[in-house]
C-alpha cells in the first residue's frame, strides 16, 4: 500500500482523462449559449415588428383588429427552428403601449448530457405611435471604411426601411434629416454667399509664360561612345503598406536584393553642332476655376459644437473631400430615399462633425432653419433624436 500511494506513474493520463469531462462542458456551453443567444436575437427581431406594426396599426383601427395585425407579423417575421419550444406568444395593450412578448426554451446539444437539457428566453418589445410631433436627425457613416464587407449597402436598406417605417402613413408629424458624414461634411454648394458661411469658389490664374529657344540644324562629327557597367548587388527595396480610413487598399510589397549583371549603354556624341536663329516661344495665360463643393470644415473651439454665434463664420475651404450634402428636416420619404441611396462611401473618419450638424438640423437657427421652434415643440410637447450609425470609434 506505502508503495502503490508513492508510485507517479500515469498521473497525467488519469489527470487528462478528468478533465476531458471539464473541457467538454466548456465548449458545450459556449456552443449551446451562443445558439441560445442568436435564438434571442432572432425572436427580438419578430417582437419589434410586431410591436410596431400593432401601434400603427392601432392608430386608426381599433384594439382586437390591431391585436390580429401584430399576432400575423409576430407569426412571419418568426424564426422556425426544431430545437426550441415556444411556451408564451402575446400582443398586449397596456396604457396605450403595445407589448409583444415571445418565451420559449432553447435545447441544449453537449449540456443536456451533463445536466442541462435547455436555456430559458423571453424577448418583448414595447411600441407606442406618438400623437405628438418628431423631428429625427439620421447621421450616418459615409467613411472609406464603410466600402468593406457590404456595410454601406447595409447602411442604406436599413435607414430606408427606417424612412418607410416613420413616414409610410400619415398618422404623426414626423420628419427626418439626413447627415451623411465623414472627416467633413457637406452642406450643399447652393449655401455660397450665406452670411454664416466663409467659402468662396477661386479662381487661380497662370501667367503668360515665354522663353528663347534655338533648334539644332546640322550635326557633323558625331560618333557612339559606349559606356560599360560592370555588374552590381542590387539591395531590398520595400513599399510600404497603404491605408485609407483604417482599411488595407494596398499591401506591403518587397524587391528582393538581386545581382543586376554588367551591361552596356551608348551615347551619340557630335564635335561640331549647327544652330538657327534664336526666337520666342509663348505658353498663353490659363485661368481655372476651382468652385466649391459643399464641404466644411469645424469653427474653432468652443464654436465647433455649438449652434450660435454665426457672425464666426463656417470655414469652406475648397478642395476638400467630403460626402453626399445633407438633406434637410422633410416629410418626404421619397427625397430621403433618394438622398440615402446617393450616399457614397469616402474619406477618413471624425464623428464630431456628423453630430454637431445632425444636431444643426435639429434647431430652427441657421444654417439649417426647418425645425420646430423652441416654443412651438414646448407647446406641442415635441420630441428631438439624433440617431447615429458608424463602424468607427
């Protein structure tokens, strides 16, 4: 017995063996709460279609027909997956707020041998149509990043299907503004002129310019002369890699060292070289117009995220590289539509620039004069958003 307890041998295969079990768990769990987790996020999506269909619904129908329209989109928007049990599905009113509500289990794979057959999930969604008025700001991404992975496309159903969502009745007052951002932003080239506004299209002017030129007219005494070069280690040259916004748009890229072998080159040379007569040669004066393309640039500090005080002018300088101009508070889905699908992404990231203007839009001062009055929304008891969607930090 003293010599069996003192004997080591096989400890790791005995230990391994243990922990087999241990890891197994582990990974069971992180696959199963993963499938749970995606479960979730796909229910989610049902319950918020549901809800919000049943509150527009219910703006203009009464309760039990506007119940059926959220059961029926909670029904097709659905995930169906054979490894969860669905316990409770509800549309409910409840001071004038629509709750949809899905519960279910989600069952296990790995963890139900060890214990746990099944995850428990409720998701719910809570919607109200708004009888007061809203004025929504949309900044959205329009950095060279966003050219990656389908993202601007992305960007643009969603935002749409945001558009349609809010304006595809005539329910509410509701209007929206697009800002489409990047490192600047573009404020339409139709503002030149505007009082807040320091921008100016230029026009930069090349002088006439001229200089005596003789031609060669007769060459005599010319022979070849030809110079060896000897053979020579070439050393690495490298390039290296080139970003926009944070994406790859050009790999690192190496000549190896080589030998370059010996070679020969020639040259004419000539002892006697007639020349004509000396005379001017005039490039004419060039005039080009540089003209302002909408973007601007930042005030300086404090002024940056302020709307006030616009007798400090916003600088437009030209030759800047900005997006699509932004559109203004409307009702009309299809200009915003539009304006969405014109978005092309370009340039670096800077979100300040997208929020302050977002919130420029939201204001009824210059440079953007289309919303509610400070009075008029208080009256009205008016709401303000300011929705911002970036890939970027």
């Amino acid at each position: 017995m003293h010599r069996f307890l003192e004997n080591a041998s096989g400890n790791i295969a005995i230990t391994f063996t243990l922990m087999t079990f241990v890891i197994l768990g582990i990974a069971g769990g992180a696959l199963d709460y993963t499938r749970v987790a995606n479960t979730r996020a796909d229910y989610q999506d049902a319950v918020d279609a549901a809800a919000i269909a049943a509150a527009i619904e219910y703006k203009k129908n009464e309760w039990g027909p506007s119940k059926q329209v959220g059961l029926d989109f909670l029904k097709t928007h659905s995930p169906e997956l054979d490894f969860v049990t669905i316990n409770k599905t509800e549309v409910v009113l409840q001071d004038d707020v629509i709750i949809a509500t899905v519960s279910g289990e989600s069952q296990n794979t790995l963890l139900s041998a060890v214990g746990f057959p099944s995850f428990s999930f409720e998701v719910s969604s809570h919607a109200k149509m708004p009888d007061y008025p809203i004025e929504i700001s949309l900044v959205l991404d329009n950095t060279f990043s966003m050219s990656v992975d389908g993202k601007i496309g992305t960007l643009k159903t969603t935002a749409k299907e945001f558009v349609d969502t809010l304006l595809n009745h005539d329910l509410s007052d509701v209007k929206i503004s697009v800002v489409p951002f990047a490192q600047y932003v573009n404020v339409g080239s139709h503002f030149l002129g505007a009082s807040w506004l320091e921008a100016r299209n230029e026009i930069t002017v090349t002088p006439r310019q001229c200089s005596m030129r003789r031609d060669v007219i007769s060459r005599s005494g010319c022979r070849t002369e030809r110079t060896n070069h000897p053979a020579r280690d070439v050393p690495e040259q490298c390039t290296p890699a080139q970003y926009n916004d944070g994406v790859l748009v050009q790999p690192a890229s190496c000549t190896p060292a080589h030998r370059q072998p010996a070679h020969t080159t020639s040259q004419e040379i000539c002892t006697n070289i007639q020349y004509g007569p000396e005379y001017e040669v005039c490039e004419p004066e060039k005039r080009e117009t540089v003209y302002w393309n909408g973007c601007v640039a930042s005030r300086q500090n404090p002024l940056n995220t302020n709307d006030r005080d616009y007798s400090r002018k916003v600088p437009g300088p030209n030759k800047l590289i900005c997006p699509s101009p932004i559109t203004p508070l409307t009702a009309d889905r299809n200009k915003l539509k539009t304006a969405i699908n014109g978005m092309v992404a370009v340039g670096d990231t800077y979100i300040p620039q997208g929020v302050v203007w977002g919130y420029r839009t939201l204001t009824n001062r210059v440079p953007f004069d289309q919303a509610k009055s400070d009075a008029q929304r208080e009256a009205a008891n008016g709401r303000r958003y300011l929705i911002i969607m970036t890939d970027g930090v």
